[in-house]
C-alpha cells in the first residue's frame, strides 16, 4: 500500500518550502529582485507598489530567512539595498516556470473574454439586424 504524503507533517518539504515564501510580498520581491537584480529600498517599493510598512517587514522576515541580503552603506544620505541569497538564487527557475504559467493564464483569459466579446457582439448585430428588418417592413 502506497503511503499517504501529508501536506502537515513536520518532514515535509513543501510544507516548509511554502512557509519560508508564505505571505502577500515574498514571492513578488523574488521576483522583482531576479530580473533586476540588486535594488536600493525605494526602487523596490517603487517595483512592487506595496507600503513602507509592508515592504519594510517583509524584507525584516526575508533577512531573517536567509532570503535577502540587506547592505548597507554609511553614507549621508543612508543607503541600503537589497539582493538575493544563494538559496533564493535556487527558486529562479521555478518563478521562470511559474511565469510562463502566468503566460498562459493571462492568453487563456484573453480568449475567454475575446470569445465572450464576440458572442456579445454576435447578439448586438444580431438584435441590430432584427430592428433594422422590423424597420423595414413597418416602412414597406
């Protein structure tokens, strides 16, 4: 008999992958800090239009994950900027997948609401059609 994977026991991996990315702004600042690299903390706000208060205690967790680097710099004004860690780097290729599975949610999307369009449109020219003959005929 096979046995059960369970998504709560204590050993399993994907149990832990998804806590150590769980919240609204983690997977987002991967992302963001992949495909631009190093990123001062204004820049990344500005990335992710998210609040100082959430970016501020997402990166906090990340920090303490292991998940970010923070450099700072001692410099007037200060500077800080943030980039990924070696574990972090690990998920790129996952999130490239995860975005091309974005791809095909969003084109999938299009042709739903391009098909509903179209059935849409198809009755308008049709009720159209039908007002124009009814026209005619009252005229005739």
């Amino acid at each position: 008999m096979k046995k059960l994977i369970v998504f709560t026991d204590e050993d399993c991996p994907i149990r832990y992958a998804c806590h150590a990315i769980q919240g609204k702004w983690k997977l987002p600042v991967i992302y963001v800090l992949c495909e631009n690299g190093t990123l001062r903390y204004n820049e990344l706000k500005k990335a992710l239009g998210v609040t100082n208060v959430m970016l501020s205690n997402t990166l906090k967790e990340m920090e303490e994950e292991g998940l970010v680097i923070r450099r700072q710099y001692n410099e007037i004004p200060p500077r800080v900027d943030y980039s990924l860690t070696e574990i972090s780097m690990m998920l790129l290729p996952v999130i490239k997948e995860f975005s091309v599975w974005g791809e095909v949610l969003m084109e999938h999307e299009r042709a739903d609401s391009n098909s509903k369009s179209n059935n849409h449109q198809d009755d308008a020219s049709t009720s159209a059609n039908e007002e124009t003959v009814i026209t005619k005929e009252s005229i005739s």
